[in-house]
C-alpha cells in the first residue's frame, strides 16, 4: 500500500544549535517542508535580531528546501515593538510562552503573566500566534495535573480577555486540552507522536525509561485516546507539531534526566500508524499538511511525499558530534516507511 500527500509542516521542532543541529536537521528535511524551532536554546531567541541570526544557521546547516520559520521567546520583558518588527519583516512568525522553570532552558521565561498582557496585545492586533507550553510550575500541583491547572488558571483569562489572539496549546496531553480547543475560536492544539503513540505506563514499562520521559509528561491511556480522536476527527484545529527534543543519551540517562524525545526520523511514520489502526488514513493529509498552514497563515505545501505500508526498524541511536541520540521507536518495528 502506499499514500502520496502534500509534504508536510513540524509545527513544533527542537532544531538546537552546532553540532546537534547538523546531525538532527537531515531527518526533519527529509520528510517535512517547513518547521517552526522553536527559541530555547542557550541563551534563548528573545529578540528579532537573534531570531533572525538563528535562521540563518539553520539554512547554513544545509537542508535543501526546507525553510525554517521561527518562533520567538517570551520574557517579562520582551519588547512588543520588537515583536511586531520581527513578524512584519519575517525573522519570526510566533512567540512562545514558557513559564519560567516549565521545561528545558526555560529559566528565562515567564514569571508574571500580566506584565507581558500589552505584548498579547499587541499579537493580536498584527494576528501573531502565541504559542504556549501550558503547564504550571508549582510544586504543588502534581505533575500529570499541571497541564489542566495551566489552563483553569492561567490560560483561559488570556483567552477570555483576549478572544482575537491566536492561541496554540503546544504538544496538548490531556482530555482536557482537547476540550478547551474546541470550545474556544481562535485556539488550535499541536500534538506529537509520542503523546498519540505511548500512555504513562511507557515510562515505567519493566523499570524506569528515562527515553520516554518528555513534557509535558505523558498521561493516563484516557488522555492519551482523546488526543487521537482529535487528530484524526478531521477538525482544522488540529495539527502535527512533533515536539521532536534531542538530548545526548547520556544526559537522558542520569540522576537527573533531561525531557525531550527525538522523534524527527519516525514521526511522519507513526503519525501513519496512528491514523491506520483508526481507519482515518484519509484524514493524514489534512493533519500533517494543511492545518497548520493554515493555523499560521501560510500557503499550503504544493510539493508531495510518498508513504508506503512496509516495516522497517529504525536505528538505535544517532550520533551527534560525539555522543548518541535515542531514536523514538529506535529499534522496532514501524509499520510506514516514507518513501526518499
Ligand atoms: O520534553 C520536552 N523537551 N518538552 C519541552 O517542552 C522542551 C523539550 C526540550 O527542549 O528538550
Ligand atoms: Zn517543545
């Protein structure tokens, strides 16, 4: 069997920097046209300028036609001239909220949400998208609920206050996210491979995996079937994003372990099966290739990929510089195969 459709877009990518973005950048530009990197690398993209500057190593990196589009990093003091500058001449296309100590090099972010409402403001006016990891950060809030507090408490006052601004709940784990999506206009969900592809068990799975720990962290198997039914419903508020995180194996697997899943080689192919097992293969095209276009504005792709139904088992590990990387579903069988 096999299924041609339009390239799609990684609405939501760690592409990192040097060495690391040499070595993950090839499997991105191999099966997707365009993706958004996101800013948090050491020290993050808080300015057009830096914005500007990343882009360009990322096309220096090498990647054929794929085009990097970039999303900017929020702080308590972002300037919202800055931002509309950036987004008029087309260094960055969104702004990301992270709130401070959320995730990975996160530590800049946001501490204080209304201090950056004139920001907000300002994005909706020019209709640039805010793209949220919607977690809070209190160490009182258990961490599989942190998601669902995020968008009581914090997330829908922006929402109410604000209706125009474009809001993306990015990599969405919960029933939750998927409900407040649809309740709302102007509010659209990514969603990964790794979230519609393993529960919580994945982390516990005969001890402990440090590979499948990622945040927000994955979530109970009736959270994990509300984000599937959301992505293959056909709904235009949804679309792939595929949070694709790469750590060096190492740092994954220590005391303290780093979040992240590098999916970038398998995601398209999962992101197959998953629509597959749901007799939805009819409605991939429209998930990986044309939401998000359209969510962010953008012409829809017009060139083509080729998937074919044919196992294969991806590698272990990757190397980046000197140190391997853990490939999502590395070492198993994968049912799709994306054509080269
Ligand atoms: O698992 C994750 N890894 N979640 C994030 O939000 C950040 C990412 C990273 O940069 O490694
Ligand atoms: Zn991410």
């Amino acid at each position: 069997m096999m299924l041609t459709i339009a390239r799609p877009d990684d609405w939501h990518l760690h592409l990192r920097d040097g060495a690391m973005l040499e070595a993950v950048l090839p499997y991105t530009a191999a099966h997707f046209g365009r993706a958004l990197a996101m800013p948090n690398l050491v020290p993050p993209v808080t300015t057009a300028a830096l914005a500007a500057a990343y882009r360009q190593r990322i096309l220096d990196a090498g990647a054929g036609d794929f085009e990097p589009v970039l999303a900017g990093y929020l702080t308590n003091r972002t300037d919202p001239d800055d931002v509309a500058a950036g987004f008029r001449d087309g260094a960055w296309r969104a702004m990301k909220l992270y709130p401070a100590k959320a995730t990975t090099n996160s530590d800049h972010g946001v501490t204080d949400i209304d201090s950056i409402r004139p920001v907000f403001e300002r994005m909706a006016e020019i209709g640039m998208p805010l793209c949220v990891h919607g977690e809070v950060t209190s160490d009182d809030v258990d961490i599989f609920d942190r998601e669902a507090v995020f968008l009581d408490t914090v997330l829908t006052p922006v929402r109410e206050a604000l209706p125009s601004l474009k809001i993306i709940v990015e990599h969405a784990t919960t029933r939750q996210s998927v409900e407040f999506v649809e309740a709302y206009a102007n509010t659209w969900a990514s969603l990964t491979p790794h979230h519609l592809w393993w529960n919580r068990n994945a982390i516990f799975a005969g001890g402990l995996r440090p590979h499948a720990y990622c945040l927000p962290v994955l979530k109970r198997e009736e959270h994990r079937k509300a984000l599937v039914r959301a992505a293959i419903s056909g709904d235009a508020k949804f679309f792939a994003g595929t949070d694709s995180a790469p750590h060096p194996v190492h740092r994954k697997e220590s005391d303290c372990g780093c979040a992240g899943v590098f999916c970038a080689p398998t995601a398209l192919s999962t992101y197959a099966e998953v629509f597959e097992r749901e007799g939805a293969l009819e409605r991939l095209e429209t998930f990986t290739s044309f939401h998000g276009a359209d969510c962010y504005g953008v012409p829809r792709p017009t060139e083509t990929v080729t998937l074919v139904k044919e196992a294969w088992t991806p590698p272990e590990t990757i190397t980046a510089g000197e140190h391997p990387v853990r490939v999502f579903r590395g070492g198993e069988s994968v049912a799709w195969r994306v054509e080269a």
